[in-house]
C-alpha cells in the first residue's frame, strides 16, 4: 500500500473515495479514530491508501479534481 492523501478534512476523504471507486480504485483509510478523536485540533490527519500498482492512475484522478496527492 502507499499512501496517497493525507487531510484533516473528512469531506475531501469521502470526495476522494467517491472518485477513487467511480475509477475502479481500492482505496483504505488509516487513523480514522484518532482523526475523530481529536478532529478539531487538525493534529492526527486521516491518510488515504491505494495499491502500489494503482497509484500513478490514482494521483491523476486526485490532481484532475484539484486535490493535492502526497509526495
């Protein structure tokens, strides 16, 4: 797996996930709890995953919909 995104922000995860599954893309989201947990301070970002062979499509997808991938 490789991480993909990274953001406080639950509306862009599920914006990311809608997008990534109209693609066909596998995608899991890590540290959803501790983003939950403590949300309102933006310090425990929620990260998105994909599959190494996914990635290159996927970071497409995320830039052509104006959402910064991770590097």
């Amino acid at each position: 797996m490789k991480e993909l995104l990274r953001s406080t922000d639950p509306t862009v995860m599920a914006f990311a996930t809608a997008l990534l599954q109209g693609e066909g893309i596998e995608c899991f989201e890590l540290d959803v709890n501790m983003s939950n947990l403590y949300g309102g301070i933006d310090v425990f970002p929620r990260r998105m995953m994909v599959r190494e062979a996914d990635y290159a499509q996927a970071a497409r997808v995320m830039i052509d919909n104006e959402i910064e991938v991770s590097v």
